[in-house]
C-alpha cells in the first residue's frame, strides 16, 4: 500500500487518501479520512454603509433591509441547522421553535426562559462563546451560524471564535443606530472571499474570512 498522501485544506482539515494498488476487483479503492475538521462558524448581518445594524435604534430590520437580503437571509436560515443569537435580538423577535433547527439564545437568565424552551429546538443558555463552540464542535456539527447582535458578535469576535462575515450591505445612510460591534477596542483584520451585487440599487452580499491571530488574543 502507497503512504498516504495529505493536504492541507484552509488551513485547518486535513484529508488523507490512501491508495490501494492491490486491488483486483477494481482498479483503485480510495479511503478519505477526514480528520481535524472543525466547525465552521458565520456571523451574518445586514448594514448600512455607515455601519449602522439598527435604524435609529428600532430593532425591526426587516423594515428596511432590501427584499433580496431578506430572500438571502431566509434561504440561509432555512440551510442552517445551529443558529446562536443574544437574547436582546432574540426578545426583539421571538421565534417558534421548530424541528428544522437548533435555536441557541444567549443569556445570563436562562431560567427566566425555562417554560418556553424545547429542548433541541429552541434552548437558552449562559455558556460562553468558548464552551458553546467546544459543545457544538465535539457534537461534529458542521456550521454555526451567529445572527446577533452585537454584543453576541463582540464576544465571539474576542474569543476568535468567528471564521467568516457575512454582510449584507445596504446602499443607506442612518446616521444613528447599533452597530453590529459594541464600540470598544477591537483589532480585527479580514480578508473579502466574494462580493456579490443583487439588485439594481446595489445591494451587496460581502464574504469576508477572519484572518486569526493568536498573539493579539482580546480579552
Ligand atoms: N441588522 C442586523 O443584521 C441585525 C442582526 C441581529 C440583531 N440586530 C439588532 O441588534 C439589536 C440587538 O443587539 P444587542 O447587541 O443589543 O443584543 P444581543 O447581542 O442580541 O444580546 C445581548 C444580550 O445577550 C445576553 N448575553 C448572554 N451571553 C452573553 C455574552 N457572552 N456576551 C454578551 N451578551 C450576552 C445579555 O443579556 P441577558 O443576559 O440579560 O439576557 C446581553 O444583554 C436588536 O435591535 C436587533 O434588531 C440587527
């Protein structure tokens, strides 16, 4: 039997093939191992291009965020199975739980929430960003998706604990509202993975990768 072959994928999976070159039934059986693969975490939200994740402050998006975004955020909710949110965005729009999903709300108060929680659909917890993503990542899900807000987003982006931005950019000025970080020092440096235009007035879907540093860890 040949050495395995590696290679490195994204920096953090590795896939070895290994190739058999006794086999007489077939030409090749090929064995994947996939090891080290962890969860992928994305932070998603819509903007202004001043920053703003709130108009002046109302918490309802959807009164201003383009059809398209809401199309996109709709078809990416319904993909995703783990969904974390703060419960300040969660109270804002409380959702239904539902067997498609694992709705995962942050809270220092979760015993405050106990008569509404089915468990595996719909849990509110006090973990932090670390333990959460050590949970999920040992459970071998795929993809956590973080909707906010930006005290959630904060915590996770300090942790290192986020590996792609999506944002949606909405061609609006607010002038005053949230932003989807809370305002205090942050160091962090992305790099743009795509940009899409979805609409006449030039609505983008921006991807960004989070370049992680170790040694400038925020606490
Ligand atoms: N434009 C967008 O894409 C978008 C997306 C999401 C949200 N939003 C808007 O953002 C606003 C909410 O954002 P927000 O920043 O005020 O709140 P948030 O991040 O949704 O929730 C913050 C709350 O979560 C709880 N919490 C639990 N663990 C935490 C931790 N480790 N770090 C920080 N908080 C933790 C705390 O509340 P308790 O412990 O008291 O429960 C905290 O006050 C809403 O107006 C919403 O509409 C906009």
């Amino acid at each position: 039997m040949k050495k395995p072959e590696t290679e490195a994928i994204s920096g953090f999976c590795c896939k070895l093939h290994f190739h058999s070159a006794e086999k007489k039934v077939t030409d090749s059986i090929e064995y994947i191992m996939v090891q080290n693969i962890k969860m992928k975490t994305i932070l998603v939200f819509v903007s202004t291009l001043d920053g703003k994740v709130t108009k002046w402050g109302n918490p309802f998006v959807r009164l201003w965020s383009s059809k398209d975004d809401q199309h996109y955020f709709n078809k990416l909710w319904n993909d995703t199975r783990l969904i974390v949110m703060g419960s300040n965005t969660y109270n804002a729009d409380p959702m239904k739980p539902s067997s498609n999903h694992l709705l995962v709300i942050m809270t220092q108060h979760p015993s405050e929430y106990r008569r509404i929680e089915t468990l595996g659909q719909l849990e509110f917890t006090n973990e932090s960003p670390e333990q959460l993503f050590e949970r999920f990542d040992k459970e071998d899900q795929d993809q956590m998706l973080i909707v906010g807000g930006a005290h959630i987003a904060t915590s996770f982006f300090k942790e290192e604990l986020i590996d792609e931005l999506w944002l949606t950019i909405e061609p609006k000025i607010f002038g005053t509202g949230g932003s989807f970080v809370l305002e205090e020092k942050l160091d962090i440096n992305l790099q743009l993975i795509s940009c899409e235009r979805v609409n006449v007035q030039g609505t983008l879907i921006a991807k960004y990768s989070v370049i992680k540093n170790k040694n400038i860890k925020l606490k």
